[in-house]
C-alpha cells in the first residue's frame, strides 16, 4: 500500500510551474550588478611616457632629420673635394699657401748614430 497525501500532489504541481516559468531579474537589480561590478574593476594605469635617449635630444637639438641629412651632405661633398679636388681649387690652394713645402719627421741629422751624442 502506498499512501498518497494531497499537500504531495500540490507541491509537485507548484514545483513543476516554477521549473517551466524562466526566472527574469528585473532592470534594478541588473543595473546594481553592473555598478557593482564595475566599482570592483581595476582601474587602467597611464604608462609613463618614455623620455626619449640622448641620441634623439641630440637630434632634436641640431633640427631633426633634415639638418642631419643635410650635415651628412656637407660631410661627403667635403671628403669628396678634399680627396679630389677640382684643378680649380688646387690654383686657388696654391695662390694662397705657396709651394709645397715637405718636411722630413725623420731627419738623419738628429739621429744617436749620427754622431749628435757620441763621444768625440
């Protein structure tokens, strides 16, 4: 014999409405998780900006990347006339230093062996 109560059968249909019906949360209560949430959130910290090298103050200091190329310009075109000069250059170098003048670093005359300090 099994024995059935009433109050039994009302609960399995209460239990078994509350199973078919989705439970909805309402707009307030969703918006307090969402506050809550993003109040427990961490904050993005600002990176630091990076302070350039010397070489860029430097840079910086001269004009950038226009003087720089310029400089470079300079540089070659002066490696350039004084490895090759025009004759030009040469009549005007000449006119204004004279001749050629060599000088002997090393002069027999100054020498030990020549007799500067010998004994004598």
């Amino acid at each position: 014999m099994t024995m059935t109560n009433p109050n039994d059968d009302m609960l399995d249909d209460l239990f078994a409405q509350a199973r078919s019906t989705s439970p909805v949360p309402s707009d307030a209560l969703m918006a307090r998780v969402i506050g809550d949430a993003d109040a427990v959130q961490p904050r993005a910290v600002a990176t630091p900006v990076a302070r350039p090298g010397l070489m860029m103050r430097m840079l910086d200091t001269i004009g950038g990347w226009p003087a720089v190329s310029g400089l470079a310009v300079a540089t070659v075109a002066g490696i350039w006339v004084g490895v090759a000069p025009p004759a030009s250059v040469q009549d005007v170098t000449a006119a204004m230093m004279g001749d050629e003048v060599s000088i002997n670093l090393f002069a027999t005359d100054l020498m030990i062996d020549a007799g500067a300090f010998g004994d004598g």
